[in-house]
C-alpha cells in the first residue's frame, strides 16, 4: 500500500521550504522505495527553489543521500531489501548513442521512477534531480542505487551522490588531471575543494585556490591547496596574473571554475596555459551570457569542457571513493559541516549562501 511521509518541498518559486506530508506509492518495476538516512543540503536544491533549473513546482527536495533499500518492486535484480546505498541522479541505461559509443557518463536517457510521489491531495511532485531525499522515504529506480560499503558513515558518503563527485569528477575525470600538473581551481565551497581533493589524489604538483573569502581558503589549505589566492581585491587580470606568477609565468595546465558565471569563466579560460584546459562545474542560471574574443578561443587552443556531475560512473566511482574514505584517504567527513534536522533545510540555505558551512546534512 502507499505509505505517507514527512518531505520538505518547494511549493513555489522563492517560497520557503515547507514540510507536509508526502505519499510515496508501492514500488512498480524496477522501482524501490529507499529509507533516507542522510541528505546533504547542496547548492542545486537552491536553484531549484528559485526557479532557476525550471519551474515544475511543487519540487519534492534533496538529491545528495543515502539509505536503505525497504522495498523493492517487481524484476528488481540491481539491489535487495537492506541494501545501503548511495543514491545516484545518472543511473545509465547502456543504449542510448553516448553509451554504445563507450561514453556512458554522458548517458543521454538515464534511468529514474517511472511513477510520481505525491501531495496527500493528489498533487504530482518533481523529485529533485529525479531523486527528493529530503523526505524519511523516497522512490526511486533501482539504478539510482549505488551499494557501497555499509560501514560508511551516510553523512559523509552520501555526498558522493551530487557536489563532492561533482568536484572530485571535475578534476580527475574531466580534467584529466595527471601527476604534477598544476591546477587552479575558482570559488572554493563544497564543490570546489572537492576539486582541490581530487587534483591531490590525482598527484598534481601545483594547486591553486582562489576564493574572495580568507576562511575558505583557510579550509582549502586544509584540504590539499599549495597556494592561495585571495581575489577580494583583484580584477580579472590581476587573477590571471597571479596565477601566471605561480606557474612560471605560463598559466595553470588546468583550470577549474567552481562558480560557474561569466566573470569566473573568463578567469579560468585566460588563467590557463596555453592549449590547457578549462572545466566549468559551477552551474550558471539561464540569464548568464558569455562574450569572448573568437579569436582567443582558436588562439589559445586546449579544450573547453562542461562537467556533468563530474563525468562520473556511480557504479564504479562510488564505491572506490568510499573505500578511499574507509582507508583514510579521502576526507569526505571534513566537507560535513553540520548535521541538522528537516525542519532546519531553510536555514541552511542561510549558512550556505553566506559561506558559513561547506554541507549541511539533513540526518532523517
């Protein structure tokens, strides 16, 4: 039978988060309901409350989580009831054109629940990024679950499931950073001292943080930065010249921007050596424009790439990461902030904004 629970939505643009009660209905195939035990509280969830990704309200919240398997529905082989996994919002379906073409990372037909959950009156809901896990239960494809290690601590590994993958992602995958490059990397929240993590395990030489505040770049210090760059009271010129001056005048092999606006890009893109590359992780909103010479764009050669939750594969990424955490290898334990209740989601939006936490967790 349909079981009801508390969720946190957004029920309009700019509303504040709500809680009601939610009905999740039985699992139909290939579908199972997941008993959430943590959910990080990530910069998307924002957009997603302002309107900024698109305007299917009511949103049902939450996407970074993890849990258990309670149910499952008809033909599921992938997971078992009791299952601890990390959720996932690019479940690959191995037939679209990017997949046979042994691309699977940019899966253009990904896997999610064929049915809605709902409001108590009937009211269909969108899940945020085919996921809402800022609710006791959710449903989802049973693609969407990625098993990992159920020894991990859920606050920490469920992070893998959006910003810390994505940054992670973003250097090693995307980037392709690879033993002593040099790397900068633009804005230096979650996502972005994912990015400094990952340039380290990747065993870059030179590692560069930028950030206009001086406890961030405290914190990505601590993280695995070797230099800082404090661009408070720089113009754009004045970021890439103080990039130049730390990679021999030339520019950094990769450059990372953890922002995602047209001022951000443009650092990055001039920032980086010649035929070097410039991976844009921070996600714009729809009214961003970028202008830049064509000319600079043939001239300074290299690749320009998007990173689309950090080009990674769950199902081989998610484990490995949190085998690296287990080890002592991978911090992810440092990006949890807080640890707060449903009723706390509002408020951490606040911190968020304000630079105050690098994640706040929702534990359920």
């Amino acid at each position: 039978m349909p079981i009801t629970v508390q969720g946190a939505i957004a029920r309009s643009k700019g509303a504040p988060v709500e809680l009601t009660d939610i009905v999740i209905p039985d699992p139909g195939p290939g579908e199972v309901v997941v008993d959430i035990e943590t959910c990080g509280v990530c910069h998307t969830d924002f957009h997603y409350k302002e309107g900024g990704i698109n305007d299917d309200f009511p949103f049902l919240l939450g996407h970074e989580a993890a849990g258990r398997v309670s149910v499952i529905g008809a033909g599921v082989t992938h997971v078992a009831v009791g299952d601890f996994v990390v959720l996932n919002w690019r479940a690959v379906c191995g037939d679209c054109r990017a997949c046979k073409r042994a691309e699977p990372w940019y899966c253009f037909n990904t896997f999610n629940a064929s049915q809605k959950m709902t409001l108590v009156d009937g009211t269909e809901l969108s899940p945020a990024l085919g996921i809402g896990a800022f609710a006791e239960k959710t449903l989802v494809h049973e693609r969407q679950c990625t098993k990992v290690n159920p020894d991990a601590d859920p606050a920490a590994v469920g992070l893998l499931g959006c910003g810390i993958m994505a940054g992670i992602g973003a250097a090693m995958n995307t980037g392709n950073v690879s033993p002593g490059d040099s790397v900068a990397v633009i804005g230096c929240g979650g996502v972005g001292d994912a990015a400094v993590v990952g340039s380290q395990l990747a065993g870059a030489g030179t590692i560069i943080a930028i950030d206009r505040d001086p406890k961030k770049l405290a914190k990505a210090t601590e993280f695995g930065a070797t230099h800082t760059i404090d661009s408070s009271g720089l113009d754009e010129a004045g970021v890439v010249a103080a990039v130049q001056a730390l990679t021999g005048g030339f520019g950094a092999d990769v450059v990372i921007d953890a922002v995602g606006r047209p001022e951000t890009w443009r650092q990055a893109f001039y920032a980086r050596d010649l035929a070097g590359t410039v991976v844009l992780v921070g996600v714009p909103t729809p009214e961003m424009m970028l202008e830049i010479p064509l000319a600079d764009v043939f001239g300074r050669g290299g690749s320009l790439k998007s990173s689309w939750y950090g080009d990674c594969l769950p199902e081989r990424d998610f484990p490995l990461l949190t085998d690296l955490f287990l080890q002592g290898r991978l911090p992810l334990a440092d990006f949890v902030s807080e640890r707060i209740g449903i009723s706390d989601i509002e408020a951490a939006f606040g911190k968020m904004a304000s630079g105050d936490v690098l994640r706040s967790v929702v534990v359920l």
